[in-house]
C-alpha cells in the first residue's frame, strides 16, 4: 500500500489529530486515513453534483430554456 509523508507539521495540528484519534478510539494513522478517505470522497461526490447539474443545464438550454443572472435581475430593481 502506498505511504504518504508530511513534513513540518505544526505541533498543534499534531495534537489536535492526537486528540481526535484518542477520542475515536483509534491509531493517529487510522485516524489520519478516515479523514483523508472521508476528504477524498467528499470531492468525489461534489464533482459529480456538478456535473449531474451541468448535464441538466445542457438539456435545458437544448430545449431552448434561458436562464436569468440574478446579478442582473437585482441591478435592474435596484435602478427602479
């Protein structure tokens, strides 16, 4: 399995993933790969959001849907 090294640490952030290890129970490097992994996955998940809302966008502007920017939709009611 592959190894990850991280060099100048600041002692707080040490003892803090210390500290959150202890409280789950857990080696400091268990701890530190739940939290890479849950990191990981995290972005994993908003890209596909992304994508899943790009994808309704195409098919949106394919059937000829037009969308407003609110930016200039709260321009125009303030210039009233």
């Amino acid at each position: 399995m592959p190894s990850l090294l991280v060099r100048d640490l600041p002692e707080e952030t040490l003892a803090a993933l210390k500290a959150r290890a202890a409280q789950h129970n857990r080696s400091l490097q268990k701890e530190v790969q739940s939290i890479l992994a849950d990191a990981a996955s995290g972005a994993a998940r908003r890209l596909a959001a992304l994508e899943y809302a790009d994808q309704i966008r195409s098919e949106l502007a394919a059937k000829g849907v037009r969308f407003t920017d609110s930016v200039d939709l709260i321009r125009e009611d303030r210039e009233r």
